[in-house]
C-alpha cells in the first residue's frame, strides 16, 4: 500500500507527531490552514468516512476524544478549536486515510476547511 499516512504511521516518512497512542497518530498538518492544525489519524488503514462499518463505532468515539486530549495539549481547548472530517474528493478529502483535522490558535469564523 502506498499510503502517505500508513508510511507516516509505519515511520517510514517523518511527521512532527504531538501524540500517539495505540490507535491513533496525531501530528502538524504540512500545509496549514490555521495556527494550530493537526490531522489525527487512526493506525489502522481506513479509506473515509464510506469504509467505516459497526465495527469501528468505538474508534470513531475514541478519536473524538483523542481530538480534545490534543486540544488541551495544545493550549486550544479553553477558546475553541473545529475538528472536520472529509469524505471523498467532492468533500475535498485528498488522503484516502481517514482522518481528522483538528484546527485552532484563531478565531475560524471565516476558514473553510
């Protein structure tokens, strides 16, 4: 698998990871949309939102929760932070690893993720 996010996760290409657990990677996104912008990722090679079955509830629960751990590592979560997920081309995913951006440091009012 040629992956971008698997070889991040695998260690094959470096990341500047601010946490990772047994399940989930997080690290500064390379193009950022905002001060603080982290994509979380699960270990495990999920393609979108479309691949995720009954299965994964627990994951999808769980890296929610590693969303806000992040925040409040971050110093982001007292003034708020967005967390976006997206799905497919025409939901302007360009990863084909599920993934979640997590973006603060400023009011977001206005950015489009």
């Amino acid at each position: 698998m040629d992956c971008i996010f698997c070889r991040i996760v695998a260690g094959e290409i470096p990341a500047e990871i601010v946490f990772q657990d047994a399940e989930f990677l997080a690290f500064h996104d390379i193009h950022p949309q905002a001060p603080v912008h982290i994509l979380i990722v699960p270990r495990a090679h999920i393609a979108s939102m479309n691949e995720v079955t009954d299965r994964q509830k627990s994951l999808l629960g769980k890296l929610l929760l590693t969303a806000k751990k992040v925040a409040e590592k971050e110093n982001i979560a007292e003034k708020g932070y967005r967390l976006t997920i997206n799905c497919g081309p025409d939901g302007g995913q360009i990863v084909p690893h599920l993934h979640l951006h997590l973006m603060g440091g400023r009011r977001l009012a206005d950015l489009m993720c």
